[in-house]
C-alpha cells in the first residue's frame, strides 16, 4: 500500500556555534502517523521543529512538504496579540470560512446589478459557497469554540478576558485551543501538557486519539505519550532513529539494540588486543613476521565499533538547613487573588516533615496560594504567619526575565564564594555538558534552563522546597531524579504537579484546591 509523504527530510545538518545539533537527519511523515518525537533535553526537538516550520535554517539539507498540506504548530514560546479577547482569538480558527462567507456575501449584493446569464453564475457560485460553509460548521463555531475552552478549561478562565491579562500557561492553552480548532492536516506539539491539569491531558489525550490526521507530538509525559502515538522517533547523538510502537516498546528494541552492540563491541575489543599483541610479539621475529604482518592487515581493515559517548545523568542532592519549628507556616482566614477572590476564607497549617500536592485545575490559584504564603502577593484579606528557622527555596513555574548570561556566571553570581571548578561540577552533577555549561542561558532548551534553575535551589540550604510545576521540561532521567532526591530530601516540600505518578510517591498529603476555590465547577 503507498501512503503519501506529508514532510520529507532529507540530509539535515545544522549546530549553534561548535555544538552539532543534527548530522545528515533524514525523516518522511506519513499521512495518519501519531508520532512522539523523543530524546534528552538539548538534543534538538524544538530546533527540529524551528527547522522544518521554517523558523529556523539549516546549516544543510532540505525540508519538502506536500503541496496544499495544512500546518499546525504549537511553539513553546509563541505569542499572541494584544487587545484581543481568547474568543477573537479562537475565532480566528475559521478565519478563511469568515473570508468565504464575506465573498459570498459580496456576491449576494452584486446579484441585483447583472443579466440573467450572469445571475445563473453567481447563484451556481453562491450556492457552492454556501455548501461548502455549511459542510465545514460554519453556522456553529460559537458552540465548536466553545466545546474546545470548555475541554480545555478556558471556559473556568472566561472567553472574554483580553489575552493580555492572562499568565503564560495559560496563553499556551488559547494557542492550543485555537489550533486544534483549525484542525490541519499536521499537527506539531511541543508539550502541550505543560500547562494542563489532570481533566484537561484526559480531554486532549481523547482529542488526538481520534484525530484523523498526522501529528507530531513532543512529550516528556510517557503516559500521555504511550496512549497517543504509533510510533517514534528517537533523537540522540545528532541522528534521528525510527521505533514502530510506542514508548515502551520504543526502550525494550532500544535497550535490545544496546546491549547487542556493546556485546558486539567488548568481543571486537578482546580481538583486538589480541591481534595487537601477536602483532608486537611477533613482527621482529623472521620465522613468525608473516603471520605477524598478516594480523596487522587484519587490524587495518577492521571496521571498528564505536560506541556513542553517555550523556551525564543528573545528580540532584538538596542540602540541608537546620531544622525548621514544628509549624513552616500557618494562614488565619487567608482569602487570595488579585482583583477579586480566588477562594474562601482559609485556615490551613503546614507542619514540619509534611510533604504536601496541590491538586485541582489549572487558574483556581494554587500558584497564588504558593505567592501568598511567600509574601509576594498581599492577600484579598486574612494573613500568613511563616515559622521559626525557615530557610526556603522556591522554585516557580515561569520565570519573568530572559537573561544575557552564561550558565556559569548565572550560578557564581548566585554563589560568589564557589571556585570556578565547583561552579561547573555543580552544572554538570544536574546532566549539563561542558557546551551547555558554556553556553548563555537564553539559547538552551527548555529543559536545560530548567536544571540551571535546581542548580541553584540544590545549591542553597532549605528546610522547606516550594516548587511549581518542576518537571515541566524535564526529560525522563531528569524527572526519575528529581523524584528520588525529592524522596529522599528530610526537609518538607509544598508542590503543585500536574503529574500525579510524579508526586504521588513523594507526598504525605495532598490538598485538592478545588475544596476551596470560588469557581464554579
């Protein structure tokens, strides 16, 4: 059977300076392929991504899409214009059928000033106009608008906030609404369930199921991923291999391969040294130079096995503070939010050796109950009371600054006193190569600046960790890690995750938010 290639890839070469990001990447994209795009942090999903939408050029190779072939792209860092509303906004989905209708309209108008023969024209084009409106829903896209904010959680939010007063996850959320809206022929998604909770990965999980046309889905989320795709592609090492299956049948062919190749490797290696050893033993001997030479033929013509470099694995170890006072903190009819209430009035404590979830959907102010406990946000009313010897360390879900700095000036500026060798080690106990380390902050992935930022937190002495959303852009060494030194750590942890196989090890309670909030669910 021929299935018509969507995206043709043909030897992709590109870097950023002396760091090789793809070397001679070839890739097809088949019509009603789900596929997981996979690799460590820094590898090159997202660059990939940047390439073949044209965002970014390779430094070699040619990127082919098929002809009238519809792209959809969910970037990490897209933007969206001010002034407009999130229903504008996913409005905006049907644009070309608000440009068909506007065309027929203007065809109604011209009807009263033509003959008969072209009247019989202009209704036959009408007529077309109005089927094809028809058959694409035109007449019911304020219920298809709404149907995706509401499986989105927009609707909680309210479609006629300006996009401009909204937070940056949930600007991702309005990208994402408003392209599976458009629904094009490709789909590209780069994490798209970074900023949703629970409820909503299950909507968009059902959604992509039974999407009929391609996608190409990046996901540190293996759950999520496992029930979505059909196969994979795996990048490391500047190449791009492909696995039928999902992920886990993705990493039983790869562990397979792996072994059979480091077998292969320590057998050539023993041959090797052998040979080398006749060889030396034997080459100056008359009788035996023959044999001798012969070996070293052999060696010469040998096509040695290589095997690729291993990445660092992430070492993350929190250190320790004295002991915090039995109670870290306490709220007295604490009532959070900013212009209005996000809850009722809270009486809550958390006591020392607590690890504690916050759960509930995404814009009910779990984030704002973590600022206010802080001190960053004045409460609506009510009060916080911090504990004795607190010494926290905080890591949040968006950070509001892009920064010019290298990954090492961005540690030593925040511990003066390290050498320069204990700032490195540091950057690099948490998976960061030595061109990571190098590099500026600002042109590392995702994932990347995530470990520069628990660089920093392991670094500090805490008793209590408050962490929003840390595995966002966590690859899965990096995530596993993080979870055993989080379960390890003696301190107590206050955290909000939209993965509960990620937490649900970790905590001792969770406290659903949902019990508080003044939304309606």
């Amino acid at each position: 059977m021929f299935y018509m290639s969507l995206l043709t890839v043909k030897d992709l070469t590109h870097g950023f300076g002396d760091r090789a990001i793809f070397e001679d990447v070839s890739f097809r994209l088949l019509k009603g392929e789900h596929i997981g795009l996979i690799g460590a942090n820094g590898e090159g999903k997202s660059s990939f991504m940047n390439i073949i939408t044209g965002k970014l050029e390779p430094d070699a190779g040619t990127i082919t899409w098929s002809k009238h072939a519809r792209i959809g792209y969910l970037d990490q860092n897209a933007d969206l214009s001010e002034g407009m509303t999130m229903r504008d906004v996913l409005r905006t989905a049907f644009q070309y059928l608000f440009d068909m209708e506007a065309e027929m309209n203007g065809l109604f108008a011209k009807m009263g000033e033509v003959g008969t023969d072209e009247l019989e024209e202009l209704l036959e084009e009408t007529g077309r106009l109005q089927d094809s409106l028809t058959s694409n829903d035109f007449y019911i896209i304020d219920a298809k608008v709404e149907e995706v904010a509401n499986g989105l959680g927009l609707d909680e939010i309210g479609l006629d906030r300006g996009v401009d007063e909204l937070s940056g996850g949930q600007r991702t959320k309005v990208l994402l609404a408003k392209l599976l809206l458009e629904k094009p022929d490709i789909l590209l998604l780069d994490e798209p369930t970074n900023f949703l909770d629970v409820e909503h990965i299950e909507w968009l999980r059902k959604y992509l199921l039974e999407y009929d046309h391609a996608f190409i889905l990046i996901s540190h989320d293996i759950t999520f991923l496992n029930s979505v795709v059909n196969l994979i592609y795996h990048m490391e090492n500047q190449q791009l291999t492909r696995y039928p299956g999902d992920y886990n049948e993705f990493l039983r062919v790869y562990e397979m391969r792996k072994q059979q190749l480091e077998s292969a490797y320590n057998k050539q290696q023993k041959e090797i040294s052998s040979l080398k050893t006749f060889v030396a033993k034997n080459k100056a001997n008359a009788a035996t130079s023959k044999l001798a030479t012969s070996r070293q033929k052999k060696l010469d013509k040998m096509d040695v096995i290589e095997l690729d470099s291993e990445k660092p694995k992430p070492k993350f170890h929190f250190k320790e503070a004295r002991t915090a006072g039995r109670y870290l903190f306490e709220t007295n009819e604490l009532v959070i939010g900013y212009d209005e209430p996000l809850s009722r009035p809270l009486s809550l404590e958390m006591e020392r050796g607590q690890k504690l979830a916050l759960s509930g959907a995404n814009g009910i102010g779990k984030t704002t109950l973590l600022r206010s406990i802080l001190g960053e946000i004045t409460p609506v009313s009510g009060s916080v009371q911090l504990g004795d010897h607190l010494h926290i360390g905080y890591f949040e879900q968006e950070l509001k600054e892009t920064t010019d700095k290298t990954c090492i000036d961005e540690i030593w500026d925040e511990f003066p006193h390290f050498t320069q060798h204990e700032v490195r080690s540091s950057l690099a106990r948490c998976g960061l190569t030595k061109k990571h380390i190098e590099s500026k902050v600002r042109v590392l992935s995702g994932g990347e600046k995530a470990k520069v930022r628990l660089c920093k937190l392991i670094n500090k002495e805490t008793n209590l960790l408050i962490l929003d959303e840390p595995t966002n852009h966590l690859d899965v060494d990096a995530k596993a890690e993080l979870k055993r030194a989080l379960k390890d750590y003696k301190g107590s942890v206050l955290l909000i995750s939209h993965e509960p196989e990620f937490y649900q090890d970790i905590v001792t309670d969770v406290w659903n938010c949902e019990d508080w909030t003044t939304k309606v669910f």
